[in-house]
C-alpha cells in the first residue's frame, strides 16, 4: 500500500498518514500539465510546488520513503508508479473539490492500480455530518447551520446559548479606521533556497499573470504556524472592528492572511478556531472579533465547502441572471481611472490575494453590476488568487460574488459607490465622484447599480430584501439618463476608457 498525498492535502495530522506507522510509502505527483491549464499567478504555482517539496523533505527526515515524481500529467506519473509497484494500492483522501477523486480513480484504473478513496479529514464537518443537518431544509440557511456547528462543537458557548448572549456581533464589526490608523505590518516569510529554484522554474515554464517578484507566503507547517501566531498576537484584537474596512494605504487590514495555508493543509481550521477561542478565554481579544474569526472558519468555510459539494455540478454551469457580457479588460490589465478598481487589481497582481470585501464587494459587485458571465469571472479567480481551489472558489465567485445561483445567499451583493465610500477611503483619491450618478466624472458603480436593478426586475424585485432598493429605483425620476450612462459606461469599460 501505498499513501498518495495531493498537493493540497499537505498533513501528517490528519487522514491516511496520522494512521501510518512512518514506514509507508508515499507518493506525490508534481504534474506540470495542471499548472498549464490556466495561466494561474506564478506566486499560486511557486506556493503549491513549494509547500510539496517542503513538505516531502520533512517526511522523508521523519523516516518515510517518498516517491516524488515530476511528469507532464498525473496519469504519466501514475503509470510509471504501478510499473515500479505492480499490484499496488493507493491510499487517497477524497480531494473536496468535484469529480477529481472520480477522475484519479480512472486514471489509476488506466495505470494498472487500484486506489481507496478516503474520507477527506481536512475539513470540521464530514459530508454525512452535514447531510444530516441539511436533512430535509427546502433552503440552507448559514445562520442556521452556523448555529448548529456552534453548538455541536461547543466553540463560544455557554452551555446552549452563546457566549455574550448573541450569536454574532457584526454590529460592532463595521468600523472603517481613524485618519492616521497603523495596521500591524503582515508577517513576512522569506523565500528559501527552495522556494526560490521553484519560483524561477515556474517563471521560465508556465504561462502565467501576476507579479512573481515578492513572493511572501508560508509554505512549511512552521511557516503557517507562525503565520497564526502573528495573527492571534498582532491582529486578532482588531480584527472584528476592521473586518469590512479597505484601506488605500494596507492590503493586508487585520486579517488573518490564512487561506492559502488552510487550503494546502498546513493548517486544520480546528487548530486556527482554538487558538482563538484561547486567545478569548485568556482575555487576550474582544469577543466580537474572535467570534468573526470562528464564524469564518466554522460557518462560512465549511458552509460554502458542502453547499458546493451538493450543487456540483449544477453550480458550475448556473446563470440565474443570464450575465454573459464578457469580464472588462481591465481585470487583466488594472488599466482603470477607477481606483477602487485599479489598487485592488493590482493587489493581487503583486501577491495573488485581496481580502473578502475587496473581493466581494469591488471586484464581484462591480462584474455583477456590468453584466459579466460568471464563469468568466470565476475563472478570472481561479488563475488569479493563491488560496483558490475550485471547492472554494467557485462557490465563492458562482453564488455569493455573482447571484449566479442563489444556493448561498437570497439575494445579491449589489451595491452602489455608496457602499466603497463608506468603507474604503479610495474614493477620496479618484477621478469619480461617488456622489454622481450621471455625466462624465459620475462614479460608475451608481449608473450600472441602478440599470442593473431596472434590468433584473423580473427575478429581484419580489424578494422583500430588494424591496427598499426597490423603492428607491421607483423614485428614480431621472431613469432614462441613467440608464444610458451604464451603456456609456459598459462601452467605455470594454474599450479601456473608463
Ligand atoms: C468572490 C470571492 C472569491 C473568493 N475566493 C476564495 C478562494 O479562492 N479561496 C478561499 O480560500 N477563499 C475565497 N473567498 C473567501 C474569503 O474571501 C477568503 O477566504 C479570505 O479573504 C482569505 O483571506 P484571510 O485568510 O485573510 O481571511 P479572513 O478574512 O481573515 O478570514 C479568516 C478565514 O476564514 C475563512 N473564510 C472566510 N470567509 C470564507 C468564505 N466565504 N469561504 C471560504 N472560507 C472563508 C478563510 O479560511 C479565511 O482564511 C472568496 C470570497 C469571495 C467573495
Ligand atoms: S468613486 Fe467610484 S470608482 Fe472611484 S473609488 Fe469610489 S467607488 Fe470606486
């Protein structure tokens, strides 16, 4: 038997190799033709193929004979595999994301081998734990599910009630910093040897967007562990008040810069939600901002994880808007007077990450309100981000960013300039006016905000969620010009003018 670990499944601590006794056989397969199929940010690429090789050196100091093999595809490693081991068997945990342990498994087939797949330990939740939640819900709520894992696993909790009396405190949770507010500088990790042999190798080999300069991103449990350190040390405290703030002058804010250590395995969420949880206990972070951390990791992680794993594949292909405009060039190029638009573009240009408002409520509102095909879009997430998987992803992009499908959310994050200059400070710095709505310097978000409620009619407008938005559009008495300033303003943004 062989244990074959994927190069997002990077722990001893959990699933086949937690059982193994140290003298099993393990193989890992470094396939170049997965890094071809988009051209991901070779920050991503250097991050994976580093944490794998990381992570196959500690193995191989703690005794075990790893296999390490580079081929073009999985299916050239595996066939050189069964010829060196006729007749073996692979262990494998179920990767999360959909149909992949399908296709390992006929790939196997094809090579001559056998393989089990395994539960996949690397989430809080097993899927028949949260089957048996679901049971027979018409709808899956978060609110709901967010409360029942709060009370399976005692995190936060007060015998049945929550801790502080309320299940969540994003009331407090909405502040934007003062004028000359500090963040904690984000932890930095420098590239080793390794990592660097890795970065100029998938420079010179792939396709590629991004900046591959810079490179600053855990790739060794010890790495991720300081990581979490320096998160619950420097900005836990803070992290609640700040949690939908953007800052010209921070990309990093408070947050924990976690995912792409999670998302590899070098981390397990229950290791992130204790050490909060403890940091509580000990009197070390206010409640409403260890509460956020846990509702991220607990709720939303794991919620996003199942609900994609019970939509796919119908998720994949969903466009309950019928968007199909295809995504403005300047997600490609940050080419953009738009400066909310332009930082956050390039934040991710420089290090394949922006946090979630930024993601949600720039990048997403702003393809939502244009029309863009979702699926664009997400793929644009895909190559473009280090912590995506298409697990996490898709849902994230599909359902909460696009309201491509309404499995995650009732209605969508559609929001106006209104919504960026309250919580960010970039509309003090740009061309556009957040308070226009018409004329050449009105800020775009408001035309395409009100054209695109006046275009989805149909679908929105009888969810009583819309119905304030609703409300205000019928008042709208200048409709006409407003709505051909969004023409303008589509035409412009597929044209790079905007
Ligand atoms: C359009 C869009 C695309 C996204 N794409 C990804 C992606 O490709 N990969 C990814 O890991 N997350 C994705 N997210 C979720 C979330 O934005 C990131 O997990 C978070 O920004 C990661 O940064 P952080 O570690 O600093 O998180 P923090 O904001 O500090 O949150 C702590 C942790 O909570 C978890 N978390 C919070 N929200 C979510 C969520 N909605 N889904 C899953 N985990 C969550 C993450 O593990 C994160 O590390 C996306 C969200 C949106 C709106
Ligand atoms: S004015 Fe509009 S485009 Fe400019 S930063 Fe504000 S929201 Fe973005």
């Amino acid at each position: 038997m062989t244990v074959w670990v994927l190069g997002d499944q990077l722990t001893t601590r959990v699933g086949p190799l937690a059982d193994a006794d140290g003298d099993e056989r393990v193989l890992m397969i470094e396939a170049r033709a997965f890094a071809r199929r988009l051209p991901y940010h070779p920050q991503k690429l250097t991050l994976v193929f580093s944490a794998m090789r990381h992570f196959r050196d500690e193995l191989r100091e703690r005794g075990y004979e790893v296999e390490y093999r580079r081929a073009e595809t999985f299916g050239d490693a595996l066939a050189d595999h069964f010829d060196d081991h006729p007749g073996d068997v692979l262990a494998l945990m179920r990767p999360a994301s959909h149909g992949a342990g399908e296709r390992l498994r006929e790939l196997v087939d094809e090579a001559g081998g056998d393989v089990d797949l395994l539960e996949n330990d690397l989430f809080l939740l097993s899927p028949d734990e949260f089957d048996d939640w679901a049971g027979d819900r018409d709808r899956l709520r978060h609110g709901d599910f967010y409360r029942f894992v709060r009370r399976s696993t005692g995190y936060l909790m007060d015998g049945d009630d929550p801790v502080g009396g309320q299940w969540n405190y994003d009331e407090q949770n909405r502040e934007t910093p003062p004028p000359n507010h500090e963040f904690p500088d984000p932890p930095s990790f420098e590239p080793d040897e390794q990592t660097r042999a890795v970065a100029a190798w998938a420079d010179e080999t792939f396709e590629t967007w991004g900046d591959p300069e810079g490179f600053s991103w855990p790739v060794t449990r010890a790495d991720a562990h300081r990581a979490l350190d320096d998160f619950v040390e420097r900005r836990l405290a803070e992290f609640g008040p700040y949690q939908d703030a953007m800052v010209a002058d921070s990309w990093a804010g408070n947050h924990a810069l976690l995912s792409p250590a999670l998302n590899l395995g070098l981390l397990h969420p229950r290791e992130v939600v204790e050490r909060v949880v403890d940091a509580y206990d000990a009197g070390d972070a206010p409640l409403n901002s260890v509460e956020g951390v846990v509702r991220q990791v607990v709720g939303w992680r794991e919620f996003v994880r199942h609900v994609y794993r019970r939509r796919m594949p119908a998720m994949s292909s969903a466009n309950l808007l019928d968007a199909t405009r295809d995504l403005p060039p300047l997600y490609y190029t940050g080419e953009t007077d738009m400066r909310c638009l332009a930082t956050v573009v390039d934040r991710v240009r420089d290090r394949g990450y922006s946090h979630h408002i930024e993601r949600l409520m720039v990048l997403s509102n702003f393809a939502l309100l244009y029309g863009a095909d979702p699926h664009e879009l997400d793929r644009w997430f895909h190559f473009a981000y280090v912590d995506a998987y298409h697990w996490v992803t898709t849902p994230n992009v599909v359902g909460m960013g696009s309201f491509a499908t309404d499995a995650l959310s009732t209605k969508p994050y559609a929001a106006s300039a209104n919504y960026v200059d309250r919580m960010s400070d970039f509309c003090d710095d740009c061309r556009y006016d957040p308070d226009e709505t018409t004329g050449d310097d009105a800020c775009p978000f408001n035309a395409l905000y009100w054209d695109f409620l006046a275009e989805n009619e149909d679908r929105l407008r009888d969810d009583y969620r819309m119905g304030l938005s609703y409300h205000n559009l019928d008042r709208k008495d200048d409709l006409d010009a407003v709505r051909e300033r969004a023409v303008d303003v589509r035409d412009r943004a597929a044209e790079e003018e905007l």
